[in-house]
C-alpha cells in the first residue's frame, strides 16, 4: 500500500512538473541601448542606469503577459566577471553569449535613439521623435527569429522629457511585436 501512495505521489508531482513547464513562458533579455536629446548613448550593461525608457516599457508589456525579464540586477555578476560585456555595442555574438551563460531564451538586441523636431504652433512646446530597431534572438541556436522596429512621439516644453516621453512610446509600440513574434516563436 505504501508503494501505491509513493508511485501516485511521484507521478503526481512529475506531472505537475510536466505541466508547468510546458506552461512556462521564455526568459528574455533586453539590450537596447538609449540615446535621449542632447545626452550620451547609454546602456545599463555598459554602466550603472537601470532600464532605458524603452526598454522600461517593453518590460511592462512583456511581464504583463507573463514572460519573463531578466532584470539588470540578475546579472550583474556575469558582466562584473566578463569585462567584454561592458561595451555599447555589444555583437550578436557577445549577446548570445550573454543569453547562454543567464539562461535566457532570448535576447533583444537593438538601439533607440530620440530627436527633437521644431515647435509646436502657437505653443511654446517642441515635437520630440523617437525611433528603435532591434532583432529578436533565439539564444540556443543563435538564429535571429525576428526583425522589429517601431517609433513614438510626444510634444514637451522640455525636450529631455518630451525624448524621454517617446522613447517610452517607441518602446511601447516594439512591445507588441515583440510579444507577437514570441507567441509565434512559442506555437512551432
């Protein structure tokens, strides 16, 4: 009897274990690296900031729709340990490696930049624009699965915030064909 009760309870659990994993959505990376009005390219793996407002945005949607994102603080021990990630312009290949050694499903790799238009009629704001490409990565085989771009706007009396409002917009608009490439990627 007790071995009855044993085998159900192990089945019972390797079928959960089963189950959840079949269930489990990808772990992604974003590496976008961010270049704001007036301000330097920036990028959290080649310094100290966190999120770029693009990448911010992109997070939310994605976490909201269950994937997960690795988070700059999660991996701060690999690039202390590996300097050569430390640059902006990291390659396809030193991303991969990136993914591989945090256990990433995927990887997206890609540069925003936002610039400041002309005034506003009769106001005394300014156009801000924003633009982002990136490529979506399969980390296991390195392939690149998807090809995204996207861009934003917003109208501001200063223009660090109006770029920053449409970096966040750009990165809002990438969200949604990213998840639609992902969900794609996840039906093969």
């Amino acid at each position: 009897m007790r071995k009855l009760i044993l085998f159900t309870f192990i089945a019972l659990v390797v079928s959960f274990g089963f189950s959840y994993a079949q269930g489990a959505k990808p772990k992604v990376i974003l590496l976008i690296s961010e270049q704001n009005i007036e301000g330097p390219q920036r990028a959290w793996w080649a310094s100290e900031v966190d999120l770029s407002a693009s990448e911010a945005a992109i997070a939310r949607r994605l976490i909201a729709q269950g994937y997960e994102v690795l988070e700059p603080a999660a991996l701060t021990n690999i690039i202390k340990q590996r300097p050569a990630f430390r640059i902006l312009a990291l390659s396809e290949q030193e991303s991969v490696k990136l993914g591989n050694l945090s256990k990433a499903d995927y990887v997206l790799l890609g540069k925003a930049i936002a610039s400041a238009g002309a005034n506003v009629p009769q106001s005394s704001m300014r156009s801000c624009f924003a633009n982002l490409t990136a490529k979506l990565i399969r980390v296991k085989d390195a392939k690149i699965i998807a090809y995204l771009d996207a861009s934003g706007n917003s109208a501001h009396m200063d223009v660090i915030t109006g770029g920053r409002e449409a970096l966040s917009s750009t990165g809002d608009n990438l969200a949604g064909r990213l998840i639609e490439a992902l969900n794609k990627e996840g039906g093969k």
